[in-house]
C-alpha cells in the first residue's frame, strides 16, 4: 500500500493550469480540471515529452511534442506506459500517492 505526500498547495494550480513535481525521484503532472486534481507520469511514454505542458479536453492530455492523448483519471488506466497517482485534497495541501 502506497503513502499519500504533500506535493504542492491548491493555490499553486490554477483552474485549467497544471504543474510538474518531483516526488521520489519521479516528475509527475498534476492537473487542475475544474476544481479537481489529477496526477500523471510528467514523460510522454511515446517521445519523453513534458506531459505538465501539455492541454486538456475530455479529460485526456495531450503531448505538447507529437499529439498522442492519455487518459487522466486513475480509474480508466490503459496500459499506455503513463502510470497514474491517486490524488486528494486535505485543506489547501494536494497529496498524492506513492509507493512506500
């Protein structure tokens, strides 16, 4: 079972914006999609590309570098090489899951 860590503030992300953390030697996403967050792998599986920087619509991403989209939501994880982190919001700390 993972452990959930405190890896920005709900005011660091503005609704529709997204930022890239680093958390146990891992840089994820975390997006901001209409009050609720999102976390991500921050490597596009395809070419590496920086995933934070990338834009959302129905609540895929897409790779600023080559266009392919990936799901957002932990409960729909294909098997695409993106992992996805469960995400919560205690006060104004953003946590998310990892391994531990």
């Amino acid at each position: 079972m993972g452990k959930f860590v405190a890896v920005a503030k709900v005011q660091d992300i503005p609704d529709d914006e997204s930022i890239c953390v680093r958390v146990e030697g891992e840089h994820i996403a975390i997006f901001n999609v209409h009050g609720k967050y999102y976390a991500i792998s921050d490597m596009c599986a395809h070419a590496g590309g920086p995933i934070s920087q990338g834009w959302v619509s129905d609540m895929r991403v897409t790779c600023p570098w080559h266009g392919w989209q990936f799901e957002l939501d932990p409960e729909h994880d294909p098997e695409d090489g993106m992992r996805r982190y469960p995400v919560k919001v205690e006060g104004d700390d953003i946590l998310i899951e990892v391994d531990g």
